[in-house]
C-alpha cells in the first residue's frame, strides 16, 4: 500500500521545520505543522554533527505535537549539494537516469565518485527531442548522515530531497505569466530562482544566509552571549539594515541616524554615545556582509538578463528565514532597481487551523513552503548500496509475488475448469432427459419424410414425361385459325425445342401478316425467319413469297389460363 502522509522535515541552523502533508498530491493539505528551535552546535552546513542530541530532542518535539507517523522525508539545505542544469537527448523517463550517471563528469568536472546523484526534470528542451533536467550531486557522506538520523529515530526514510528542488516545486504556483525572480534566503544559504510560468529557467545557489549576519552579530560583545535566534529576532525586529549602501543617500543609520535606529538600546545596555557607536559599527559591519549578497543577486540579474534578453525579469520576490528582516527588501529595491515583494501565500496549499499553537506557527508559515514541496515531487537522493539492496528485496518480493500469482491463478483454473465440467455434465443429463421425453416424434417425422421423397419424386417423373409436344394439337389449331388468307403452310416440322415451318404467300405484305399473327399464338416463344425467296410477278404467272419460319416453344408455365 502506498504512502498518503509523511512528516517533512527541515533542518536549519536556527529552525527545524516540521510539517505532516499528504504525499505527492496536487492539492496539498498541511495537518499537524510547528517549528522548533534547532539545538546549539548540532548541524554545520546540513550535516548533523551531534545526532544523539538532535534526535533526542526531535523525538520530544514529534511526540509533544503528537505526531505518530512514522513515514518521514527530509529536505536538505546545504552548500555542499552540487546542482547543474543540463540538456539531454528525449529518452523514456527509465533511462535518464543512466544518461546521467555517464556524462555526471561532464557536468561536475570533478571526482564525483563519493557522491550520489539525481535530477528532476524541468521540461523540454530549446530543439525538438530535447530534455531539460536539473541534475544533483551530493556527499555520499551527507546522503548517510540523514539516513543514520531517521535509523535513531526508528522511522521510514520515505524520500530525500535538496531544498532547491522542494523551493521549485512551490514556486512553480506563484500566479501570473511574467518572469519572477525569487530569492530564498535561508539560514545558511541562498537559493535564487528565476521561472516564468511553471518553467524555471535558471537556479543558482549563493554561498550566503541567516548565519552570515548573525556571526558578524556575535562579535560584538552587547550579543556575545546571546544565541542565534535572540540575534534573529533582534534584526526582526529594530531597524538595523539601511536602505542604500551609500550613506549619503541614507536617510537612516548613518550621519544623523534616525529615530527607531538609534532610538533602539543594544540588549542590557542604557543609551549612550559608546552605545550609539557600537550600533553604527556593527551596521556597517552587516552593511558590508550584505553588500556581497546584493552583488551576488546583481551578477546573476544582469547574467539572465544577457543570457534571455527577450524574455526580462517582472519582479523580484523575496521569501525565507531572512524576508522577515527590518530594511532587506528596501535595500534590495533600491540597489537593483526592481520592486520587491514578500512572498508570503501560494495556491492549493492549505493549513490547518486547529493549532495549539497558532501564532507560533503564522509567524514562520512563509517559511515552511520549501517543507511543504519536499512532499509534492522529490529527487531522492539513495545511494548505491542502497538502491541494489532494495532492488534485490523488490525483485525477491516480485518473485514470491509471480508464485502465490501463479499458484492462485493455477487454482482458480483448476477450479473453473472443474466447475464447467459439472455444469456441463447437469446440462447433458438435462438434455438427455429432453431427448427421451420427445423420442415420440421419430415415427411421425419417419412417415412425413417418406410423404417428402415419395411426393418430390413423382414431381420429377412429371417433369420426365412433360413434352412441349402435347401443345402440338393446339399449335396446329391456332396456326389454321390466325393465318391469314393466300398463305399456305408449306412444310412443318416439330421438335422438343421448337418448329420450323416453310410458308407460301402472295406478297411480302400478306408474310409480315403472317409472322404478326404468329406472336398472337400463346405457345411462340421466339422467332427467326430465313430463307425469303420471291417469285413470278409475270403477266400470266402469280406471284409467290417463300420463307422459312423457325419458333421457339414459349414454357407452358408462360401460358396463363386464360390463354
């Protein structure tokens, strides 16, 4: 039976994301969902260094929101994922993944050996008979640490997915026909993906996220003992990011810093001048940090832009752990001169209202779109070992399958075929027993079979002895009757055929009277004449017409009663 619901997990550096939703469906429902915040010095770059206590500390989170499925899916963020996009010839979708493995150094020209590989397909490609694919590469290494994490947990690893792939599965649905540019930044990296309709047209990964800042945060000594979600919030939540880079085009943090900057005290601190410049110091610090990041976005917007001149970029979107920060959008707004927008809603994905905790949750539900898409279509990353195992236990249980099948289907012949036996020999009896109960008829059908013959043979003695002769008498009577005067029958002779008569007449109009009487005579079937000699005509010798008449007897059944 398949899958219907897992539980998608996202691992952060601040946050783990948690979501139950139903598996590979269009409309996706989100049940049960919280978030938590990641235990301290437990995962670096995606890897789970400390997964006792990470799993230790999961397992009280699932079962405190009573969560008890135990299919799970993770999605991993982390920079050590390769990702490549690639056009391939159009194959059936079971051999792509071969066509992959054997060009995988071509698209990653590095050894790639300890890595595992997969793709999602993206669609066709710019000529006929073409793929797009999006192809992955990660640390074997990585790949175990998530499966060695669910084996403590005591769950089913249903699925692993990369978060680039989940972000594109949500992205997708983000309504309109223009091309949108959506910056996720995350809190260890950032995913830039640029789509228009459901097509994503590029995907870059930049080396850059929530960490970066909040690292330049603890440097300073007012948030050196704070952890990394207090220094989270406290970027949420005071005005700290400037709008432009330029400080004197800056109307906040900078020569004459403004109400709601310098109006907010660094934690546990009064407001002092050494205070004031503390904060103006790290500004600038985070200032620059970003600065590479806004660089980053730019190169990739003016590389699309060379790349796709015909097809330019709407809007630029902005979602993730780091949209909730005070001034980024406005910063990204300014300094690459599109609008920017957060992103906060996407269709058929629906939430559960019934929530202990509501609020928790509204506050990072923007945030769980990449932990919903994990659902929708992951790439899998399963390593080698892995996949021959489960193709040897798939093909054991196909054969224990292909037995009972065979077994069952032997069965049901041998019982089918026993059962038509037995109807057949009740239907037998049945029809034995009807035969005997009209077993009276024979004699009665014996004597009228002897009426038949007896009757078809007189008929064809009738037929025997029937002469169209016996209409001779008659014939000769018609002839004597119709023939007109001053012709004389000369010769006559008569056949089972036909006749054949010589006449003598005194003119050529007294014969064509002739042969007109003839067609009058019921018995004439066809005619021909023959044989037309004309002679005398002299001054004492009478003229005579000699012809030969041949007739055909017309069938007596021609011959009505009448006639």
């Amino acid at each position: 039976m398949g899958v219907s619901h897992v539980v998608s997990i996202e691992i952060g550096l601040i946050y783990t994301k948690v979501c139950e939703v139903n598996y590979r469906k269009k409309n996706t429902k989100v049940g049960k969902a919280f978030v938590f915040e990641t235990p301290e010095n437990t995962i670096e770059d995606g890897y789970i260094r400390d997964k006792t206590t990470y799993a230790n500390e999961l397992k009280r989170q699932l079962a405190e929101h009573k969560i008890s499925n135990k299919n799970v899916l993770f999605t991993i963020a982390s920079n050590k994922i390769l990702s490549r996009e690639v056009t391939i010839p159009a194959v059936k979708e079971k051999r792509i993944m071969d066509i992959v493995k054997a060009e995988a150094n071509e698209y990653f020209p590095m050894d790639i050996t300890e890595h595992v590989l997969t793709y999602t397909l993206l669609g066709p490609g710019a000529e006929p008979k073409q793929l797009r694919l999006l192809v992955f590469a990660a640390p074997l290494t990585l790949i175990k640490n998530y499966y060695n994490l669910a084996e403590m947990l005591g769950v089913t690893l249903v699925a692993l997915d990369y978060v680039g792939n989940s972000s594109y599965q949500i992205l997708k649905r983000i309504p309109g026909d223009e091309v949108n540019f959506v910056i996720q930044l995350n809190q260890q990296n950032s995913l830039i993906s640029i789509l228009k309709d459901s097509d994503l047209l590029m995907q870059r990964n930049v080396n850059f996220g929530m960490a970066n800042l909040l690292d330049v945060m603890k440097g300073f000594r007012d948030f050196a003992e704070k952890n990394g979600n207090q220094c989270y919030d406290y970027l949420c939540e005071n005005a700290v990011i400037r709008g432009h880079f330029d400080r004197d085009t800056e109307s906040g943090p900078g020569a004459a810093p403004p109400p709601g900057i310098a109006g907010q005290e660094m934690p546990g601190e009064e407001r002092t001048e050494e205070a004031a410049a503390r904060r103006e110091e790290m500004t600038d610090e985070l200032m620059e940090e970003l600065r590479l990041f806004v660089n980053n976005v730019s190169r990739v917007i003016e590389y699309y832009n060379t790349r796709e001149p015909n097809r330019k970029i709407g809007k630029l979107y902005l979602l993730g752990k780091g949209a909730r920060l005070q001034g980024l959008s406005e910063l990204l707004q300014n300094e690459t001169g599109y609008e920017v927008e957060l992103l906060t809603g996407f269709r058929s994905i629906t939430f559960q209202k019934k929530k202990k905790k509501l609020e928790e949750l509204e506050q990072h539900r923007e945030e769980l779109f990449s932990c919903v898409g994990a659902a929708l279509n992951p790439v899998n990353f399963i390593p080698e070992e892995l996949r021959l195992k489960t193709e040897r236990r798939l093909g054991m249980r196909l054969y224990i399958l292909l037995f009972i099948l065979a077994a069952v289907s032997s069965g049901t012949l041998l019982w089918y075929g026993y059962s038509d036996y037995q109807e057949e020999l009740s239907r037998r009896d049945e029809l034995t027993k009807r035969r005997d109960e009209c077993l009276y008829i024979e004699p009665i059908f014996d004597a009228w079979s002897r009426s038949v013959n007896a009757k078809e043979e007189a008929e064809k003695l009738v037929a025997m002895t029937s002469s169209c002769n016996e209409y001779l008498l008659d014939m000769i009577g018609q002839l004597e009757e119709k023939l007109p005067q001053n012709s004389i029958v000369q010769s006559f002779s008569a056949t089972e055929n036909g006749l054949f008569i010589s006449f003598v007449t005194d003119s050529k109009e007294t014969a064509a009277a002739l042969l007109t009487s003839l067609k009058q005579i019921p018995y004439v079937g066809r005619t021909g004449v023959a044989g037309i000699t004309e002679s005398g005509g002299g001054e004492d010798e009478k003229k005579t017409v000699t012809f030969s008449v041949s007739i055909e007897w017309a069938l007596p059944e021609e011959v009505t009663e009448d006639e």
